[in-house]
C-alpha cells in the first residue's frame, strides 16, 4: 500500500492532461453540436424536431431576416457561442421551453407587426419561471407605461437578451447602468461626468451607485411623486452616513445629522413622517447637489464650496439672496472654534448661560414662594405695646 508506484502516477497524469485538453477544446468549440449534446442531457427527453440541435441545425446559419409588418427587421440568427454562455443554457433551458409555439418547422404564422409587439408576445413565456420579476415589473413605472401601450417602454428582453444573458452578479453595476442607457442616454452622458459616474465608468469603483442602487430594478416609480421626493434624502443617506464607504474618500457622514438640524432637512424628515404624500418646497439633497449631475464640493468650477456657485444653488428657491446669504446658513458644519467660531462661542455661552439664568429665576421664585407661605401660615407672635402704663394685645 505504502509504495508509490511511479508508473501509475505517471498514466494518472496523462489521463488528467488529456481530460483537460479535452475540456479546453470543448469548452473553446462553436458548433451546434456542442449545445445539442448539452440539451440531450435534459431531464426532460426531446423529440427530434424540438431539440436545440434541430432548431440551431437552421438557427445557426447566416440567415435573411424576417421583415416585420411594421418593416422592422427580426434578425433569426443565434449566436451559438453566446447562447451556450448564457444563463439559460447553462441551466438546461431549451429554445422549446421559450418558444413553446414552435414544433418544427415551417413556423405558425407571425401575428406581431413591430418588433416592440413581437418581444411583448415572447416575455410571457419569461413569467412561467421568474414569477417575482414578472409581477414586480407589472406595478413599476415601465410597466405601467406599457399597459399604456407606450412601445418605447421596455420589455424583459429589451434589458435581458435571452440568448445571451449572463447571471446578473457577473455584471459589474456600469454594465447594469449600459442596459438602462439604451434609452436613457441623455442622463446617461450627464451621470458619466459626474462624481458618482465618473468613479464608476473610469475606475470600476463599486462603492458609488448606478441606476438602479437609485431607482430599483424591476420595481422603479415614478420620481415626480412626494413619495418619492421626501424619502429621497433616506437614498443618500443610506451610503453618505455609512462611515465603512465614507471613510474611504475622506467625506463627512454628519450630512444627514446636519441636515435635519436645519429648518430645511427639520420640514422634510417630519413630511416624510407624518404625510409622505404631501410635497414639500423644503430643499432636498439633490436641489442643492443635482441629480445626475453631482460634482465634488471641491470641483473648482462648480463646486459647491465656491460661494457663488452655493448662492446659484439658493437662488433657485430664494430668488432675492444676495452674496452674503448663505452666510446665515451652516451648511453642513457643526460649528466649532474653527469654523463658524461665532455661532460656536454664542452657542457656548448660552450653554452655560441658560441654566444660569433659569436656575436663577427658579431659585427666586421658589424662595419668594416660600416666603409668601410663610407670611400666611406662620403668625407673627403678638407684640406687647404699653400705652401710657397699660398693656395693648396689638392683634385685636
Ligand atoms: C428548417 C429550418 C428551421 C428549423 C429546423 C427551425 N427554424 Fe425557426 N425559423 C426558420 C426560418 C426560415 C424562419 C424565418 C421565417 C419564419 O418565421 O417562418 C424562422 C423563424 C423563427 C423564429 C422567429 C419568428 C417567429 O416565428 O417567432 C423563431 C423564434 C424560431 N424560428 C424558433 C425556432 C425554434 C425554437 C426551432 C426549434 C424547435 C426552430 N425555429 C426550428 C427556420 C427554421
Ligand atoms: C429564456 C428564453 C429563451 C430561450 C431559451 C430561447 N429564446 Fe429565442 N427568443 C426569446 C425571446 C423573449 C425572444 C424575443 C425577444 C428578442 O427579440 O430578443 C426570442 C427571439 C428569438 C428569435 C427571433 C429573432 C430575435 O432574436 O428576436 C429566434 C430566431 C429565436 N428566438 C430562436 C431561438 C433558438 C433557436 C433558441 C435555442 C437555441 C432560443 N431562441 C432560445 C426567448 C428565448
Ligand atoms: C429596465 C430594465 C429591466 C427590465 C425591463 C427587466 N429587468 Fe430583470 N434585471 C435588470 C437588471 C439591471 C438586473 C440586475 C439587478 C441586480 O444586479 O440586482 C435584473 C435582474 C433580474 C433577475 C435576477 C434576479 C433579480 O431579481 O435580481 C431576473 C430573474 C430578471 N431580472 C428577470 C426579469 C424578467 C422576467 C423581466 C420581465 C418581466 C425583467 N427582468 C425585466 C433589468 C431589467
Ligand atoms: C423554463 C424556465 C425559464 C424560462 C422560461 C426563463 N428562464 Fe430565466 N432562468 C431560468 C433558470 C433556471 C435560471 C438560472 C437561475 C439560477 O441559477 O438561479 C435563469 C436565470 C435568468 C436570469 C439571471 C438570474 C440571476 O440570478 O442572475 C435572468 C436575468 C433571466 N433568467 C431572465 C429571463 C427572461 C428575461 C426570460 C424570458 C425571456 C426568462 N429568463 C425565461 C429559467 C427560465
Ligand atoms: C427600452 C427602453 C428603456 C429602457 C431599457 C429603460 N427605460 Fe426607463 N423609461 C423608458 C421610457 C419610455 C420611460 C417613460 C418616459 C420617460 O420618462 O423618459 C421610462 C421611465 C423611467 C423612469 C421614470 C421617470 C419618471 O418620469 O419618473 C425611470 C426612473 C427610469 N425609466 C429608469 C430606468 C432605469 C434605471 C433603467 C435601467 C435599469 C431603465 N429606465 C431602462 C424606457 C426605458
Ligand atoms: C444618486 C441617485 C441617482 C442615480 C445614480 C441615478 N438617478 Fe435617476 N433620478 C434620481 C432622482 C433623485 C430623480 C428625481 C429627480 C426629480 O424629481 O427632479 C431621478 C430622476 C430620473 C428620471 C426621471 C426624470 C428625468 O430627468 O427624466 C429618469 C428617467 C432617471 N432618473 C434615470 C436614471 C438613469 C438611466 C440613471 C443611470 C444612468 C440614473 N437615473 C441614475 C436619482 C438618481
Ligand atoms: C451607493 C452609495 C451612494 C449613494 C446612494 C449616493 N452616494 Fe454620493 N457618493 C458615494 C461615494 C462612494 C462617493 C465618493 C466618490 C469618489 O470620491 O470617488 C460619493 C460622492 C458624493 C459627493 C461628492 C463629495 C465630494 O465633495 O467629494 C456628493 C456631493 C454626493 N456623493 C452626493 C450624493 C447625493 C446628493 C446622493 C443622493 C441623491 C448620493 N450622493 C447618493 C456613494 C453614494
Ligand atoms: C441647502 C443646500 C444643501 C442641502 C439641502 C444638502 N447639501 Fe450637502 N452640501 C451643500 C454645500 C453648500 C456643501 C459644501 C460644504 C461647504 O463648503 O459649505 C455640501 C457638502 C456636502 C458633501 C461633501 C462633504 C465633505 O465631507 O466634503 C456631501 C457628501 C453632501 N453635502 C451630501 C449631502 C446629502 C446626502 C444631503 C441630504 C441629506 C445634503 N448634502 C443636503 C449644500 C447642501
Ligand atoms: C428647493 C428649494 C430651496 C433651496 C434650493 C434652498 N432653500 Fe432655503 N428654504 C427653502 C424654503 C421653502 C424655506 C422656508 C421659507 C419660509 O418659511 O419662509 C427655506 C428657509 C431657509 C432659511 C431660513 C430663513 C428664511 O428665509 O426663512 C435659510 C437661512 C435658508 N433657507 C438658507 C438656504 C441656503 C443658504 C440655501 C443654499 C445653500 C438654500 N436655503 C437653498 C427652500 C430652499
């Protein structure tokens, strides 16, 4: 047993080696056959002509696209490496399971006339096994816009090509934000050269938000809504207060503190409260910072610590200020002897000062009142007065 037995170790060597050259030359292999082999494997069996070896037999090839009613092209060739990439072949989700109408070929005839109908016809096949998505997708934003019958509103493929998508956490969170650029591209561009994009797209950095850390996924809602304004400050907070981000890049996580503290942030958190519904004139974050297009506070041209570009940002609401307007405001500063040693020190001493003088007040009062007490409940002992030799009882 103990014995090596150099020649066995040898033959199990080049077995494993020849395992792995096939592996790799499989692994690297395009052709259809590779995806068929795979889909024969299926739990569940397939006929002859609803294997994915007999759709991709034709599928494969270059083929003349489909021209839609609407004169819109369908392009019918798969992509047989991406396809055996994606998520879905991977998990030994067939064509047929997708395309349940197609039994072989010829096909049924086509009833879409554009290719927005066509795709909105293919995703109820996507509700049969991600329910979740499906029913979330229904109550957002784009999913009311398609109930609407708005065709630029995206369908699940619009985001998720389904022959080639991968699992969602091999993205990183720029890819996410690409899908939502296909439509989105004007904001796209702005949040690209902003602090939050540029980090992302320039640096890979995972740390800021994408779209969707700010708008949800399948769940996005309308942003004109008070709802959604009011609770908005929480969105920022949520990463601006977490000292384990913040530390990172050197930036304060008092600006959630500082804000409330504030008659603006004192209005904005209580509506939040007591009637999310109801809007509120009060700045937010993003009416002093922007939205898509957030700059560090320190960017020279912009940036909101040149004093001309924060009045810009007051001027937005409080129309009349002037130069010296901000200067009644803290911005987002604890007062302390360096910065605002003023308001430090009158804070200081009315620290001090208050307790003084109500605990003088106090003091007064109670003594009076204890002085008064006594006046009533104690009677002074009668006085004896002599008038001309008699004795006077002066209480009578
Ligand atoms: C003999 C070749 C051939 C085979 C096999 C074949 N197709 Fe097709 N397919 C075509 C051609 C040609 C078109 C375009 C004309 C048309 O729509 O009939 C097409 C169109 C399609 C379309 C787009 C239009 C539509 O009707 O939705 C889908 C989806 C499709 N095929 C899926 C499949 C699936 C799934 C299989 C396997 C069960 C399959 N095809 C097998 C040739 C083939
Ligand atoms: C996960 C579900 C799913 C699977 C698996 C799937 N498809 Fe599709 N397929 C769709 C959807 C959804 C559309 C329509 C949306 C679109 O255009 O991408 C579509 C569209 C098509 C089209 C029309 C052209 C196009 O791209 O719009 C063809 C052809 C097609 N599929 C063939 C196939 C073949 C062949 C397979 C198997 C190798 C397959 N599909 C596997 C969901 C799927
Ligand atoms: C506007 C684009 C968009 C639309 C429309 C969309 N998705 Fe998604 N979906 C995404 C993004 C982006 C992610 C990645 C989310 C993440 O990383 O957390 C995702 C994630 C997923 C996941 C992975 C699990 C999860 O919830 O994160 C599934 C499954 C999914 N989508 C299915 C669907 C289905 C089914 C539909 C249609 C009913 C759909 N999606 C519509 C963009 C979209
Ligand atoms: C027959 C069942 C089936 C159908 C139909 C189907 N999928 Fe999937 N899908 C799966 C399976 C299985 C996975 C892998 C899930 C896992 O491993 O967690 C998957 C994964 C995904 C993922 C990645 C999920 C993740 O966690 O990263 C997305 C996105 C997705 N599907 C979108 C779609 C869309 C869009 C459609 C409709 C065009 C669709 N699927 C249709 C079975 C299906
Ligand atoms: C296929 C096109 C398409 C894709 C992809 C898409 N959207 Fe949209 N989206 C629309 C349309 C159309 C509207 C309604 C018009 C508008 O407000 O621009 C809309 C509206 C919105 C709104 C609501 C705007 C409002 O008025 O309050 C938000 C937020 C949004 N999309 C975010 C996203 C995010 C995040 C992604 C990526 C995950 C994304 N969208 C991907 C087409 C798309
Ligand atoms: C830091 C958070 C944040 C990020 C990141 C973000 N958004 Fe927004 N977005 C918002 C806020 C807040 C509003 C509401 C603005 C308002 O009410 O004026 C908004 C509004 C929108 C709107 C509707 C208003 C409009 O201008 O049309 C769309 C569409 C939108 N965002 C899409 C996107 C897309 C696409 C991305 C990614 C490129 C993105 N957002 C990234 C916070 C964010
Ligand atoms: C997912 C976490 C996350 C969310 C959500 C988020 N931020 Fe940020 N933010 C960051 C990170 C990380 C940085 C630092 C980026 C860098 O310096 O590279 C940053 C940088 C900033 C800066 C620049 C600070 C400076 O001067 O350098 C401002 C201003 C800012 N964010 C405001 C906001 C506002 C307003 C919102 C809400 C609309 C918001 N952020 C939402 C993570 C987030
Ligand atoms: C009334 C306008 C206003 C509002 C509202 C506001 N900020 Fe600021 N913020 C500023 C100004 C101005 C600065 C620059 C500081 C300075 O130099 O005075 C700043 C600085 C910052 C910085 C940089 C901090 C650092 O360490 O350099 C971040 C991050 C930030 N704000 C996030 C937020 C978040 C998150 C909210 C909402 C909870 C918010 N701000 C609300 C005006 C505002
Ligand atoms: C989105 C609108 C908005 C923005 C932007 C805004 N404010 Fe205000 N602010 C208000 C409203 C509304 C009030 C309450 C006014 C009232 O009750 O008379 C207020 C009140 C104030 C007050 C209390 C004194 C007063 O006039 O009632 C000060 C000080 C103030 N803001 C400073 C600032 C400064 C400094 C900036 C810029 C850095 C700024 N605000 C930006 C909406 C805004």
């Amino acid at each position: 047993m103990k014995r090596i037995n150099l020649l066995n170790i040898g033959r199990i060597l080049l077995l494993l080696s020849a395992m792995g050259l096939l592996f790799i030359v499989g692994s690297m292999s395009n052709s259809p056959e590779r995806v068929a082999a795979q889909s024969e494997d299926d739990l569940q069996p397939q006929s002859e002509s609803t294997s994915n070896f007999a759709c991709l037999s034709c599928h494969a090839e270059a083929y003349t696209p489909v021209q839609l009613p609407s004169g819109e092209n369908l392009f019918i060739q798969i992509d047989v490496t991406d396809f055996a990439n994606s998520v879905h072949d991977r998990n030994q989700v067939t064509c047929v399971q997708c395309h349940s109408d197609k039994t072989g070929f010829p096909h049924p005839i086509k009833t879409a006339n554009t290719l927005h109908e066509y795709q909105l016809e293919r995703d109820v096949a996507c509700v049969e096994c991600h329910e979740l998505q499906s029913t979330q997708t229904k109550d957002s934003m784009h999913g009311h816009l398609l109930d609407q019958g708005n065709t630029n509103a995206p369908t699940c493929s619009n985001c998720h090509d389904p022959h080639s998508q991968a699992y969602v956490d091999e993205l990183t969170k720029d890819q996410h934000s690409e899908v939502c650029a296909n439509c989105h591209n004007g904001i796209y561009q702005e949040y690209s050269i902003s602090v939050h994009g540029e980090a992302m797209i320039n640096d890979n950095n995972q740390d800021v938000p994408g779209c969707i850390d700010c708008h949800g996924v399948h769940t996005i809602s309308d942003t004109s809504t008070a709802e959604f304004r009011n609770s908005s400050v929480y969105l920022c907070a949520d990463c601006h207060t977490n000292a384990a981000i913040m530390d990172t890049y050197g930036l304060s996580t008092q600006v959630l503190d500082t804000y409330v503290a504030d008659f603006h942030g004192t209005t904005v958190t209580l509506f939040e409260i007591t009637e999310p519904g109801q809007i509120t004139n009060k700045a937010v974050c993003y009416d002093c910072h922007g939205i898509h297009n957030i700059l560090s506070v320190n960017d020279p041209n912009k940036g909101l610590s040149v004093k001309q570009n924060m009045l810009v940002a007051c001027q937005s609401c409080h129309p009349d200020a002037t130069t010296n307007f901000p200067d009644s405001w803290l911005s987002h500063y604890i007062p302390d002897k360096d910065k605002y040693p003023i308001v430090f020190y009158v804070t200081e001493f009315y620290k001090y000062m208050i307790p003084v003088v109500l605990g003088g007040m106090a003091l007064f009062v109670v003594s009076d009142i204890y002085r008064r007490l006594r006046m009533k409940f104690i009677k002074p002992k009668p006085v004896a007065v002599t008038v001309e030799g008699e004795e006077v009882n002066t209480n009578e």
